[in-house]
C-alpha cells in the first residue's frame, strides 16, 4: 500500500486541498453534464436561457480548470527552480571557500616575497647564492600574480 504525502507548501505558490480538486472536478464534470443537456434540448424554447447559464458556468469551469491544471504546473516548474537554486548555492558556496583559499595563498606569498630570504645578510651561513636568486625570483613571480589575480583592496 502506497503511502499518500501531503502537499509541499512553498512560500508563494497555491496548492490545491483535497476539497478544492474534488470541487474543480466535480464543476468540470458538470460542465460536460451540462453541454449534453444544451445538445438534448436544443429545439426547447428554454434554449436561450440555458445557453445564457452556461456561459457564466463556463467561466467558473474555466476557472476551476485552470486552478486544477495550473498549480499543478506550477509547483513542478517551482521544484524544478529551487533545485537549480540549492545547486547554484553550493556552487557559489564551494567559489567562495575556494577563493578564501586563494587570497589566503596570495597573502603567504606576498609575505614571502616581502621577507628576506633564508640566510640573506649573514655572511658564512651556508647559503647558495643560485639557489635563493632562482627562488626569489619565483617568489617574485608568484607576487606578481598574486598582486594581478587577487588585488589588495583599496
């Protein structure tokens, strides 16, 4: 045995009850009820009078008709929309936890840049001269893309 979900409501968007469908059914079937007495009783001299009614019967079933079929319509295109929106959001979730870490690393790499190098000053120390002028010099690289992609903020 199947299980029977209520309606999601979501903010905005009408969704019918169980009465308001049973309701717009009932008016829909009337509707054709009514369309087969119009043909039966064409040659009556009441036909005009009939054919007055069911035009102000007619709006009401072409209201309830489109209250049936609409939300329906609608609630799946809304679906759909909140959907896409909780994906876009974990997106631009996932953006901005990406670019924190990208403004994180240019500030180490500014900071690198800006500090002395490694044994730089101390004469004696051990240091290789080809290797730190090759190191600042990708240090420096690096500054400079750090400084074009993520510009400090005035």
């Amino acid at each position: 045995m199947t299980e029977v979900k209520p309606p999601v409501s979501t903010p905005g968007v009408m969704v019918l009850g169980k009465v308001e469908q049973v309701a717009a059914l009932v008016l829909i079937g009337l509707f054709v009820v009514f369309i087969i007495v119009l043909i039966v009783l064409r040659d009556s001299p009441q036909w005009d009078r009939l054919a007055y009614l069911f035009g102000g019967f007619e709006a009401l079933v072409f209201a309830a008709g489109g209250a049936l079929f609409g939300t329906s319509v609608q609630r799946g295109q809304t679906l759909k929309a909140e959907e896409s929106a909780r994906k876009q959001e974990a997106r631009a979730d996932a953006n901005e936890a990406d670019a924190m870490h990208g403004r994180a690393f240019a500030d180490v790499v500014r900071l690198k840049h800006g500090a002395p190098a490694e044994g730089e000053g101390e004469e004696g120390r051990g240091g290789r001269p080809q290797q730190q002028a090759g190191g600042d010099t990708a240090i420096a690289e690096l500054a400079r893309m750090a400084d074009e992609w993520f510009p400090k903020a005035p």
